[in-house]
C-alpha cells in the first residue's frame, strides 16, 4: 500500500494573501484621508480594487490551480458580456431622463 500524499500547508499558502488583501485595504483606508484630486483617488482605487480583486479570484475562488485553457476562455467571454452590456448604457441613460425616444 502506498503511502498517502502530504497534504499542501494550506495556512501557508493562504496566510499571505489574506495580509496582502488586509494591507490593500489599510492603503486604501490611509489614502481615502489624504487630500488628493477625485481623478486621482478615483485611478487608485481603482487600481487597488482590480489588484484585491485578482488576489481573491485566484486564490479565493482557486482559479490559479485551474488549466490555463479555461481562463484563456474566461477572459474574451468576461470582456464580451462588458461590452454588450455597454450598449444599453445610452438607453438607460435617455430613460433617467425621460426622453424614451430619440427626436
């Protein structure tokens, strides 16, 4: 009989990321108070938000032990259903304001 595999130290693999994500979200905390531009607070946020984003989806939702293929596939089908969903943004946008057809 064989023996059985070593299971990963999932604490460590994990402990990490979970600082990383605490620490974004102090950096986040710490910058909301500083006296910046709104475009500039906005990029970084922003930019924070799609680096703790990544962060969880990889190791969170364990899409970094996934095949490259599927995320590959993942990818072109996220960015198509954002741009479809773009074009409804101009009817929404007519609606809010009460103008259902364009004269």
């Amino acid at each position: 009989m064989a023996a059985p595999a070593k299971s990963p130290n999932v604490i460590a693999k994990y402990l990490p990321v979970y600082f990383t994500l605490l620490a974004i979200a102090a950096l986040e905390f710490f910058l909301a108070y500083r006296h910046f531009s709104p475009g500039v607070l906005l990029a970084m946020f922003l930019a924070l938000a799609v680096c703790g984003g990544t962060l969880a989806v990889m190791y969170f939702m364990h899409l970094a032990e996934e095949r490259r293929s599927l995320i590959l596939t993942l990818i072109p089908a996220t960015i198509f259903v954002l741009i479809m969903m773009n074009m409804i943004w101009s009817d929404s946008y007519r609606l809010l304001h009460l103008r259902p057809f364009a004269h």
